[in-house]
C-alpha cells in the first residue's frame, strides 16, 4: 500500500492567516497524477468555501 501524508500549516501574516497544504509521496504513474490533480481542486474548494465562510458566514464547508 502506497503512503502519502498531509501537511496543513496556519501562519499569521499582517493580520491575516495563511494557509499551506502539502502533499508528499505521490508516484508518478498516469493514475497517481490524476489523483493529485483531483486533490488540487478538492482543497481549492474546500479552502475558497472556509474563506467564504469565515468572512461572510455565506460559505457550504464540503467539495463537490
């Protein structure tokens, strides 16, 4: 079985925060790359719908 891990990070910056996600141990066949790339766009997701939440209380916390 294949491993991977993820990394999220907060970091204060003038009054806002940062946030990191990283991804380690992807292979690099065609399947392995699709699932990263559908790993990009769910955080992206799930990240633009914590902000939206966060600031305006107007955000769904899921991916589609």
């Amino acid at each position: 079985m294949a491993k991977y891990n993820s990394n999220i990070t907060f970091q204060s910056l003038n009054g806002e925060t940062k946030v990191t996600v990283k991804h380690e141990g992807w292979k690099g066949s065609e399947e392995w790359e699709q699932a990263k790339e559908w790993h990009v766009q769910a955080w992206e997701q799930v990240l633009s719908s914590l902000k939206s939440k966060l600031e305006s209380g107007e955000g769904a916390l899921c991916c589609k």
